[in-house]
C-alpha cells in the first residue's frame, strides 16, 4: 500500500509545478529621443522584447510617443528590449534580467 502511495505522488508531483500561473508582466510609457535627436517623431517606431533569441511581445508606438506591452515570462534568463522603424536601425534599448512589479511604468529616452 506504501509502495503503490509513492508510486502515485512520483507520478503526480511533478506535474503541479506546471499548474502554478505565471504572472504576466504589463509595461507602459512614453518613448522619447534624447540629444540632438530629440525632436524626431517617435510615432510608427516598434518596440518588442526577445527572449532566449524569440520574440516575445511587440507593440507599436503612437503617435504621442506611449507604449503598453505585455507578456508572460516562461521562465527566460534575460530579457532584451528593442526598436525600430522607418529609417531607424534594429537597436537595443535594454536588458532586464529582473523587474521591479508586475505592472511597471518605464519612461524611454533613446
């Protein structure tokens, strides 16, 4: 009986860890450019997060430079924020390996 008890939760367990929710995380914010840039339109840029070399999210920017993004890490190391657009190169704005909440406001000066 003790057996067949053990034999049960070996085959159970490791099945829970995957009933637990991840927590989706909810970023928003303007998008400005800083320097001698900083009077270019930010509207039409897109701004997306990869993880482990695959994209997670994406969104647009618009046309008053706000942003909202949202995803559910899957377990991921890092976490790298990009934008581009219209005469705009592929670049990276940051990495987060950590996230202060789930619903956080981030200000970009690119």
């Amino acid at each position: 009986m003790l057996f067949k008890l053990a034999f049960c939760l070996a085959l159970v367990l490791p099945d829970l860890g995957g009933l637990a929710p991840s927590i989706a995380l909810h970023l928003s914010g303007r998008v400005r450019f800083g320097g001698e840039r900083a009077m270019e339109q930010v509207a039409g840029l897109r701004l997306f997060v990869k993880a482990d070399g695959h994209v997670v999210a994406r969104t647009n920017v618009d046309d008053t430079g706000r942003y909202a993004i949202s995803f559910t890490p899957a377990g991921e190391r890092s976490f790298d924020f990009y934008y581009t657009g219209l005469g705009h190169d592929t670049t990276l704005i940051k990495s987060f390996t950590r996230f202060e909440s789930d619903v956080m406001v981030w200000d970009m000066v690119l």
